[in-house]
C-alpha cells in the first residue's frame, strides 16, 4: 500500500466550478502538507503548504488538513481554463534529508 | 533568475548504452534531489544529496549513479540503460521555508531507452 494515495483522474469540471482535490495517508508522522502543480511537459511548482491540521487560503485555493483522518483536500474556486494541470500532493514529517513523499497526482480539465 | 536547469531536455538511447543528466542550480540550496516521474507512480526518489560532498540512495536507486559535483550541480548517471528506466527526470533542489521543505524542480529530461 502507498503511503499517499490520491485518486488519478482526469476530473473534468466547467469554467467557474468549484474543484476539489483530495489525498490520503497512512503515516502519522507527517506534519507538513504541500500541493504543486504540474502543466503539461513541466516540472511540478508549489502551490503552497500548511503545517499540521487547519485551513490555508491563498487567493482562489484553500489548503486543508484533517490530520485525525489522515485526510487532505484543496479547494480551487472559480476554476479557470488556466487551472488545467496535474495536481500533486506532497507531505514530509520533517525537514530531514529525504524531504517529501508524493501523491501520484490528478490530472485537472477545466472546460470554456 | 534560472532556479534549477536541466540537460538534455530529450535523449533517445538503446539498451545497454550509458549516459549522465546534468542538473545546476543557482539558489544557492545545499539539497539537491533526483526523482523520476512514471505514469501511475507519480514522483519517486532516486537519489539526494543533503549537501556538498554527501549522497544517499532513495527509493528506486537501482541502475543508476548520482555525483554532486560541487553545491551548484548534482547529476544523475545510467551506466547500463534498461528500458525500464524510459522515464521523466526531474532535478529539484530545497529550501526551507517555516520549517517546510520546499522543492523547487526543473523542467525534467525525458528519456526513452529502446
């Protein structure tokens, strides 16, 4: 069994939908939380990260993390064409050297 | 402001031939990362170097060799290509930021061994 799961996709949503994406984990020692984003033939860059369980928002995403169901989720509002890519969740338990494990991603298709 | 370059972007080998993937980067981050990228699998992690002068293997370090050269470049060897290792490299560095490791990649070197 992975230590990340997280379902493949393709969702495909229209323009303005609200998107959630959702991972997730058997190990408890995870404490920090990331969600990149990865275009087509590019490589993954971050969206942005929490630490722990609770809510980030930056903009049009929210970040959440419910640490008691091993159970992440990012929230996309007012999804835009430009949203289209491979979402993929990341979680370390430390900063130590092997830095993050990853989610196998969800490839996002947001319709004109 | 370049962050993490990668080289050859596309390279084409076959079976049992050899070659290096360079990576550089400018951030001045003492981690450097090699991952490969297989659909299905998402990222998995073949070697990293913690620092300047130390490496360690990852999860699927089979096959392949790594050198950090120096604190800027990190590069990734396959002595003997398998077609199991047609894959999507990906060089990443990290900094820490918060207390959270934050990976910055390249744009990946696609690879197919024939």
């Amino acid at each position: 069994q992975k230590e990340v799961e997280q379902d493949p996709g393709p969702l495909s949503v229209p323009e303005g939908a609200i998107v959630s994406l959702n991972c997730t984990y058997s190990n408890s020692a995870f404490q920090y939380f990331m969600w990149y984003r990865q275009y087509s033939r590019k490589g993954p860059e971050l969206l942005m990260y929490t630490y722990s369980s609770g809510n980030k928002e930056d903009g049009r995403f929210t970040a959440q993390v419910d640490k008691s169901s091993k159970y992440i989720s990012l929230f996309i509002r007012d999804s835009q064409p430009s949203d289209s890519a491979t979402y993929l969740c990341a979680m370390s338990g430390d900063t130590g050297r092997r830095a993050l494990t990853f989610g196998s991603g969800t490839r996002l298709q947001v319709q004109p | 402001n370049a962050g993490v370059t990668q080289t050859p972007k596309f390279q084409v080998l076959k079976t049992g031939q050899s070659m290096t993937l360079q990576c550089a980067q400018d951030m001045n981050h003492n981690s450097m990362y090699w991952y490969r990228q297989d659909p299905g699998m998402g990222l998995r992690l073949i070697y990293y170097s913690a620092s300047e002068g130390t490496t360690d293997k990852g999860e699927v370090p089979n096959g392949y060799n790594v050198s950090r050269l120096n604190k800027r470049e990190f590069s990734l060897r396959l002595e003997s290509a398998a077609p199991s290792q047609t894959s999507v490299y990906f060089c990443a560095s990290k900094a820490v930021s918060s207390g959270a490791n934050v990976l910055t990649f390249g744009a990946g070197s696609r690879l197919t061994v024939l």
